[in-house]
C-alpha cells in the first residue's frame, strides 16, 4: 500500500452549505496530516453583470458595490477562520 504526505489543502468556497462542510472536513484532514489550509473565494466581475432595475449600474454605484461586496465576504472568511 501506498502512502502520501499532504502538506496543502485548498478550499474554495461560494460560503454555501455544501463548501462550508467541505470546509469542515477540510479541518479535520488538517488535524490528521498537520497540512496547512488555504482558503479561497473568487468575486465575479461585477463589472460585467452590474445591471440594477433594468439599467446598468453607473461606475460610482458599481465601486459601492463591489466595496460591499468585499467587505462582506472578508467578513465571512474571518468567521469561517474563527470557528
């Protein structure tokens, strides 16, 4: 039988139920290999889908937005970090 040495885990994450647990379980093969965790999570280009009532977002609203957004997912991972 053959063995590994897992030394990195990547976890990506849309912060759904379904990443979280994987998150979970992400942890605990973490615990079991000393591995390091590095989690990921990727914003859409906001840019290219920023259509609010039927118009496009101008470019000052698009900033605020996408700010929002940031701060919200930053947020989220320092959550995830803490528990």
């Amino acid at each position: 039988m053959s063995t590994f040495n897992i030394r990195k885990i990547l976890v990506p994450t849309d912060f759904s139920d379904t990443s979280l647990k994987a998150f979970d379980d992400a942890i605990l093969l973490s615990k079991l290999t000393k591995a390091d965790i590095t989690l990921l999570h990727v914003m859409e280009d906001m840019a290219a889908t920023a259509e609010i009532g039927g118009r496009f977002a101008t470019s000052v609203n698009l900033k605020e937005l996408e700010k929002n957004a940031l701060n919200q997912r930053q947020k989220q991972i320092q959550q995830l970090v803490k528990s």
